[in-house]
C-alpha cells in the first residue's frame, strides 16, 4: 500500500493543496516546555507521512488501538490519558518481552501509523493557518505517541540488528560501526514498514539492515582505495624542522671553526686563546680536561682577571659575528 503524505515543509513557497501549517500564537508556545517546543518544531517542518491500512476506516478504530477515545489527561495538556497495554507497559518497563506473534507486532503497527495519521491530519487541516492553542497542544498530544509506539518497536527490535552484525561480521570493518549503521537501518525499516501486507517485520527490516551492512563494507572499500595504509599517528609528527634546525647549528659550527682557523675575523692571540678555551672548540675527546672553561680558569691560563676575560670574550664574539654576516651576504 503506498505511503499517504502531507507536506508540511518546503523551501519555496507551496502550491495551495501543499500549504504548511504556520506555528501558533507566541503565548501558546511559550506555555510549552521546551522538549515540547522541539517537538512542535519537528512536527511542523518535517513531511507527515504514514503507512495507511484499511482498518483506519473501521468505526471504532481508534478505541480498539488505545482502549479508547483520544482524551486529554487534563485541561491544556499536551498529553493523552494512555490505557495499560501489556507490551508496551513491558517494554517501558525494563522486562524482557518474549517475540511478539503477529496480532501483537500488527496491533503496534497499527498505533504508530494512525498516531502518525492523526498527525498529518491535524496539520492539513491548518494548511496555511495559524495553528491554534487547542489544535498544537492535539498535535503534540499524538506526536508523543507516535515517539512511544515507535521507541517500543525499537526496543522490542534492536536484538535484530546484533545477531544480524554477528552473523555478517566482516574483519575489514569496525564491529560499533556496523550496529550504528544497522539501527539507523532499522529506525528507516519502522517507518516504511506497511503491517496491512501479512508479513513479518523482522523479514522487511532484515534486508534493509543488510544492505547497510553493504553499504558500510562499499563505503571503507571506497576510502581503503584512497587511503591504502592505516592511521598511524607517528606518521602525522614529521622531524623536519628539527632535523633543519639541527642542520643550520652544524653550518654555523663549521662556519666558526673556519672563521678561527683562517683568522678571517682578525683576532688576536690572546682573543683566540679566550675563544678557544672558553667554548672549548679546538678541543679533542682524548684531551685530558674537556670541556669549557670558566672566565676565572681562562683567566689564570692568559693572567688576567675573569672581568677582563670577559671583555675580551666579547670584543671576540663582535667580531666573530661581523665576519659571519659578512660570509652569509657573500654566499
């Protein structure tokens, strides 16, 4: 049986047979809550769609659904009184709820797709008008039915969806990555779901379910070809720089040791004398004390003072960074 749909969401304004139904009043929202509001919201910009059956004509269809005529709980109420229902009270509840026969999975059916019925209704009905207090608090009402029934068709299915990915389990993809997409198939396969045919739900949503699990397997197919290698975090901390860092100190370390051995920076005997021991350059691992010196022990080398090593140091190193300026503007 085809799915009946109302229009209640366009971009450009609709034809006269297709006119959205405008939000009420602002004092009418905001007596609302706010999960209410995004309720409304939904409801008013999304197409209202439902799978017909031919019992909805019946006289008397609604209190055989529900165990009675829509009521409100109590006057501007959003909700309506709900009657005990023995699975549905399970589900809510926690139990486990054993499969459902026929009748029972029909009957659920049934109340999802004529709350969704009443639904689209009610908006066609204000096509093109201003909700009113009455008709979006009506609205709501079913629209929270609507969500009830179908979270029990949910709850009641998601067992499907895990022995579905365990049977078609495929190495190449992530296990969580197959239920995400296998529940998302799932909540598609309620929706389109036409009971009035005879067959069983698990039979419709089963394909539906293993057709995401192809699409998935098509989808890391699509990206193992253009990524043919795992992630691998190391991969995305490149050395460049530091190994260009590393490069440039060793450039200008041979650059000093040129500068010193050629003089190229004019330094005097006692200049290269601080230099040399004070950065121990010229020095050997096998020399007998390596390393730097301090100004006080260059000082007893050249007999000064370490105030007057450190002048000459750097009246050296001046001279030293003329003459490597000077090197690097030539080259």
């Amino acid at each position: 049986m085809a799915v009946q749909t109302i229009s209640i969401a366009t971009q450009e304004r609709p034809p006269s047979a297709l006119r959205v139904a405008k939000p009420p009043r602002d004092a009418v929202i905001g007596s609302l809550t706010a999960d209410e509001q995004v309720l409304l919201t939904k409801l008013l910009t999304e197409p209202a769609d439902y799978m017909d059956h031919p019992d909805f004509a019946k006289r008397g269809i609604e209190r055989r659904l529900f165990g009675g005529n829509a009521k409100a709980a109590k006057r501007m109420s959003t909700r309506f009184v709900e009657l005990p229902d023995p699975v549905t009270d399970s589900v809510v509840a926690g139990e486990r709820v054993p499969a459902l026969t026929v009748e029972q999975e029909q009957h659920l059916f049934k109340r999802f797709n004529y709350a969704r019925r009443q639904t689209a209704r009610i908006l066609a009905s204000s096509a093109g008008k201003q909700l009113s207090g009455a008709a979006a608090r009506r609205l709501l009402a079913w629209g929270r039915r609507v969500l009830a029934t179908r979270s029990v068709i949910v709850r009641i299915n998601m067992p499907l969806v895990l022995a579905m990915a365990k049977r078609t389990r495929l190495s190449s993809i992530d296990f969580n990555e197959m239920i995400s997409e296998g529940n998302m198939a799932l909540l598609r396969s309620v929706e389109k779901f036409d009971c009035s045919r005879g067959f069983k739900f698990s039979t419709y949503s089963c394909r539906a379910i293993l057709k995401s699990f192809s699409r998935v397997a098509m989808r890391a197919s699509r990206y193992r070809g253009k990524f043919p290698t795992e992630f691998d975090p190391a991969m995305e901390r490149s050395d460049h720089v530091e190994k260009q860092r590393v490069q440039v100190e060793q450039d200008c370390v041979d650059e000093l040791k040129q500068i010193l051995l050629r003089n190229l920076a004019c330094l005097s005997d006692v200049e290269r004398t601080v230099i040399n021991e004070r950065f121990a350059i010229d020095q050997s691992p096998v020399d007998a004390n390596p390393g730097s010196k301090t100004l006080e022990q260059v000082g007893n080398i050249i007999g000064v003072t370490k105030e007057r090593v450190r002048q000459i140091q750097n009246n050296a190193l001046r001279k030293i960074r003329t003459a490597l300026e000077e090197s690097y503007l030539a080259a």
